[in-house]
C-alpha cells in the first residue's frame, strides 16, 4: 500500500508538472517601442509572449491552426504593481498580437507543435511614471488542438523578467522665438483721391415768359371833318420886268496875274448886284406875304 501511494503522488506531480508548463509564460514583459530594458513612455502597450504547449506535453496543436482559431476569455486581465508605491492597477482590453513574427505554430516532422511556438498578447496602459512589475493575470486563451477546441490557463513565470520602467515625459523647452526686428511698414502715402470737381449743372434760366403786351386798342379818334378852306383867289404877280443889266466891259488882268483888290473893282458893277439883289428880296417877300 505504501508503494502504491507513493506511485499516485508521483502521478499527480507529473501532472502537476505538465499543466504548470501548459500556457506558461516565456519571454519578458517588453514595452512596445522601446528598446529592451529601456524605460517607456506614460501610455503604450506591453507584450506578453507564452508557449501554449511544450514537447512533453500531451496536448497537441492541430497542425491546421491560424490565427483565427485563437481566442482570449471575457475575463482575461493583467496586474501590474508600482514597487515605489505598491499602488496595483489592472489593465484590461487585452488582444492578440497578430503579427507572425510574435506570435506563430511551429511543427516536426511528426506533426507536434514544438517549443518554440509563441501566442503574444499586447496590454493597453496607461501609468504614471516609476518601477512597475505583473504581479497576476486571469483569464484564458482558447485555441485548436487535435482533440479540438482547447482552453489553457495562462501563467506568468518566475524564470523571466515581469518588471518594467514608465519614464517621466521630457519637457521639450520652448524655444525662444528669435527677436525677429519688426519691419517698419513703410508709410505708404495714401493716395489723396483727386477731387474731381463736381460739374456744376449749368443753371439753365428758366425762360422768363415774354410778356406779350396787351395790345392797347388804338383809339381810332373820331373823324373830325376836314374843313374845307375857301379857295381863295391865286394872286397873278404882276410880272416885274427883268432888269438887263448893262455889259460891263470885262477888264483885261494884268500881266502879272495878280487879283484885284477892292480898290479896283467897278462901281456900275456893284449897283448891278445890290439892284438885283433887292429885286430878288421883294420879290420873295411879295410870295410870302400872298
């Protein structure tokens, strides 16, 4: 009886041993981005990368698996705790890292998925900068194996490194604006608008209305009769008898042709012109007086 139990502890080490293995996590907590070991920014994403089988296992990948056929539990969630401040915080909103070269089935010649096959799982965060290490993690991967459909229990392991850094944002200093000298704008003379004269209208006088006159009625005066005036008698003048002057012998001029004086003139001559002269007179004086 003694042997017989101490074959059935054996047994349920060996399993024991077998499901510690299964889903056990294998490499160290990277933070995506920064180089390894380095500390990261204050939000990103953490990978972590488990083997979901080992070679002694008796659980076995079907050789047809993809990436479809891999899935995460509803409950799956990572804890990280800051040493500084022991303060924990959980982070959810866990994914499968579909790039291949994370996360990938590898087989041998017999078909069984070796060691080396890896599932990543990236892990959204958002920290406050100090040391931080995955201290738990719940939850499931289900995948495809050759019995069918497969659920295993992830594991963090003691043998890789679960710490990482979240680093303080560097402050970029503002640079000071170089005093760039402020262009004077040269004053541009603003155009003074020639004043264009506003053309006056021309007054145009208004007509002034000629004032036609109202023709005054011409007094047409009453016809006084013309008095007919007596004819009175044409007095016949008696015809004077024309005085015939006498021939005044003409006087030859002198040689010298020099006019006569007063002196020299004839006295018949001028009785002839004062007789005719007062002829002329009573005679106009009769005229007048008829």
């Amino acid at each position: 009886m003694k042997n017989k139990g101490i074959k059935i502890g054996v047994v349920f080490i060996l399993l024991f041993a077998l499901l510690s293995v299964a889903g056990c996590q294998y490499e160290d907590v990277v933070i995506v981005g920064a180089e390894s070991g380095q500390p990261g920014p204050t939000s990103g994403q953490l990978r972590i990368s488990f083997a979901p089988v080992s070679s002694s296992a008796s659980i076995k990948l079907s050789p047809n698996i993809t990436i479809n056929d891999l899935s995460l539990s509803a409950d799956m969630s990572f804890t990280v705790t800051n040493t500084d401040t022991n303060a924990t915080t959980v982070l959810t909103g866990v994914v499968i890292d579909a790039d291949p070269a994370f996360t990938h089935a590898e087989f041998d010649a017999n078909g069984s998925a070796l060691s080396t096959t890896r599932i990543s799982l990236l892990i959204p965060y958002t920290l406050e900068p100090g040391n931080y290490k995955v201290t738990a993690v719940t939850g499931y991967v289900n995948y495809l194996s050759r019995e069918g459909a497969t659920s295993d229990k992830i594991r963090l392991s003691s043998d890789v490194s679960n710490t990482f850094t979240i680093a303080a944002p560097e402050l970029t200093p503002t640079p000071e604006p170089t005093a760039t000298p402020t262009v004077e704008p040269t004053a541009t003379p603003t155009v003074e608008p020639t004043a264009t004269p506003t053309a006056e209208p021309t007054a145009t006088p208004t007509a002034e209305p000629t004032a036609t006159p109202t023709a005054e009625p011409t007094a047409t005066p009453t016809a006084e009769p013309t008095a007919t005036p007596t004819a009175e008698p044409t007095a016949t003048p008696t015809a004077a008898p024309t005085a015939v002057p006498t021939a005044v012998p003409t006087a030859t001029p002198s040689p010298t042709n020099h006019p006569k004086t007063g002196d020299d003139f004839a006295p018949a001559l001028w009785l002839t012109l004062c007789a005719g002269s007062l002829a002329a007179l009573a005679l106009l004086l009769k005229k007048r007086h008829i």
